[in-house]
C-alpha cells in the first residue's frame, strides 16, 4: 500500500471518528432536560432536530460531490461541525442548543454522505461492507466516551471554564480541528464523474428500485433504534432502577461500548461470513433486547438487553448501505444521498418515542423502536444474494 494511501486511510478514520459526534446528542439532551426542566417530548426535539437535517440535505449533499468532489464535501462538513461544537461553549439556553444541534445535524448530514463513499474511493468497492463498519467501530469510539466526557464534567466542574458536562463539546473541538488540517492537506485522488450528473428529481427517482427503496427504509429503522436507545437507556434506568442521571449515564456507554465491539468484530465476521447471515444474527438480537427492555426490571436484564442491542444494531447500517451502494455503481454519489437521508429516521423514532413515553412510560418508547426491528426482520429476504 502505498504511502499515501495509508495517511489518507488514516485521515479518513479520524473523519470518522468526527462523525461520531452526532451521538453525544443522546446524552447531551438529557442534561439539557435536567438543566432546563423539560419533559420528554421536549427534551426529544433535539435529537429529532438533529436528524431533520438529514432529510434536507442528503441529497443535495450526493449532488454537491458531483460538482466539488467527494473530499472537498467531507472538509466542508468538518468545518460545519467544528461551528456547532464552539457554540454551546457559550451557554446552554434552549435556543443555543437549538442552534448547536441543529449545526451538528447539518454538518453530519453533509459528512456521512460524502465519507462513505469516500471509503470505496480509496479502498475500492471490495469488501465494502468490511470496511464501512470498520469506519463505524471508529465512529463508535466517540460515541461511547461522550456519555463518560459528559459524566465527568457533571461531576468535576472546572471553574475557570464552568463548563460541566458541556466539557466534551471543547474536547471534541480539538480533534474536529485536528481532522480537518489532516484531511487538508493529504492528497486523494478521485476519477472524474463521467456523463451529465443528476438533478434532484432524478435522484429521488432512484427509490423506484427496490433494493434501494427498501435498504433506504431499513437504515431509517436502524437509526431510529440506535438514537431511541441512546436517549432512553437512561431514563428506563432512572424509571424502573430510580437511578439518577449521572448514574444511568453508563447505559448509554454500555450501549455504545457493545456497538463498538460489534463493529470491531463485525469487519471481520463480515470477511468471513454472507452478509445475509450476520445480518440474522444481528436481528435476532435486537428482538431478545426488546423484549428485555419492554419486561425488565431487573439491573442485570437491563444491561444485558442494551448490550445485546448495542451489538445487534452495530452492523445494519454498513450492510443496508453497502447492499445499495453496489447495487448501482454508477449512481454511487446519488444513492449515498438517498442512503444518508434515511438517518431522517432518527427524527421520527425520538418523537414518536417521546409521545409514547409520556403517555405509558418507557415501554411505550420501546413499543415504537421494536415496530423498528420488525421491518428489519423482513429485510433478511433481501440478502439471498450476498
């Protein structure tokens, strides 16, 4: 391998390590419910505003990479996430977490539809799958610290910055700022896009195939899930264990420490073994977690269920798009776009979830993420071929 394509692999991880931002917005929006004394609904805006954003500008970002090109999107995006993790150094208002949030959810948008493919460019479409959910055990990487970042800025305030828990919005700067400056200045080459690119309405027109439509439909499921239990981990915790929040914090780690460990794990099951059949294994473990979390009441089937669904849901994502992403080589930029737009799902999921819990407790939010798991299920027909 040559030289520069090790720095730029490595320059890319840290992107994707980036991307992993977007997650402290479950734990952030739970300080921000204790802070300001909101309700669940409300407290759920936030990750719901967060993923809005996906829906408005996937794909307009996929077109974006076809004029600027993939790398310049990415650097773009960095440079989006940088903004949205300066501001709340300022305050926690609502209207600047309003504000933070929904810049991070832009910024995120623009990187996670950008970064995938640039993956295949510098790696190739070879073991595609592969290499995207080893992108996403490093993307897990920052999710499972920002719940202990938080924590430990809760409980050992810093006075001269009297930041508490938004302590790792200014260590996540640093590395925003760090990646940015690395992926400026290494050299990636990418092949020119060949023929008239495509207009907006064409690139919705790509949901008229069904691999795409239906892969589109399983990555709305999977971050659904993955938003729903990053949020309500804890507050089942604090229900039914009377935690407080600074202790049921850990199940969000918890959640983010097995979905790194299924990722890490899953670059390589996913050599070794058919997509179809790790992708089964996966689900059958989310159906054990919710059960677990909609009967449990007991700390040990808690935390087993959030781990099992911390693994289970680690590599839907990286097969749903991978299997879309092949599926029309030509069109990669465009599905990306279509692909990332259905992270919308992590707006739905949170405001459902939000209404249910509110209603009838958390089970109710729990009901709202298996409806989730269902669907994935019958998306195991459409892995025969791989």
């Amino acid at each position: 391998m040559a030289k520069t394509n090790k720095v730029a692999i490595i320059s890319i991880m840290l992107c994707f390590f980036c991307m992993g931002f977007v997650d402290l917005v479950g734990i952030a929006s739970n300080y921000v419910k204790a802070d300001l004394n909101l309700s669940d609904k409300w407290a759920n805006v936030f990750p719901s505003l967060v993923f809005f954003w996906f829906l408005i500008f996937s794909i307009p970002t996929g077109m974006l990479m076809n004029k600027i090109g993939r790398k310049k999107t990415v650097l773009l995006s960095l440079v989006v996430t940088v903004l949205s993790l300066i501001i709340p150094l300022f305050g926690n208002s609502f209207g600047i977490m309003l504000v933070a949030f929904s810049l991070l959810g832009i910024g995120n948008a623009l990187m996670q539809t950008s970064l995938n493919p640039l993956v295949a460019t510098v790696l190739g479409d070879g073991n595609l799958s592969s290499s995207l959910t080893f992108g996403q055990f490093v993307k897990a990487i920052a999710s499972f610290s920002a719940p202990y970042l938080a924590s430990w800025g809760a409980l050992a305030v810093i006075p001269s910055l009297g930041l508490n828990w938004r302590v790792l919005f200014a260590i996540f700067l640093v590395v925003g700022i760090l990646s940015t400056l690395l992926l400026l200045v290494t050299p990636i080459h990418e092949a020119k896009i060949e023929g008239k690119p495509s207009t907006f309405v064409e690139c919705f027109k790509l949901l008229k195939t069904p691999i795409v439509l239906l892969s589109f439909l399983g990555i709305m499921c999977h971050v659904g899930i993955d938003v729903g239990t990053n949020t309500t981990a804890p507050k089942i915790l604090m229900e039914r264990l009377g935690m407080t929040l600074n202790e049921a914090a850990f199940a969000t780690s918890l959640y983010f420490i097995f979905r790194t460990i299924g990722c890490l794990t899953g670059s390589f099951f996913l050599r070794v073994l058919k997509d179809r059949t790790f992708f089964i294994i996966s689900v059958i473990m989310m159906v054990l977690a919710m059960c677990g979390l909609f009967f449990g009441t007991d700390k040990l089937v808690l935390y087993t269920s959030i781990a099992l669904v911390g693994y289970g849901n680690s590599n839907i994502f990286s097969i749903c798009f991978a299997k879309a992403l092949t599926s029309m080589p030509q069109k990669q930029n465009e599905v990306s776009g279509l692909m990332i737009m259905g992270l919308f799902g992590g707006t739905i999921f949170p405001l459902l979830m939000g209404f249910a819990s509110d209603a009838v407790g958390q089970a109710g939010a729990v009901a709202v993420m298996a409806v989730g798991v269902v669907y994935l299920l019958t998306y195991i027909k459409q892995l025969k071929t791989t």
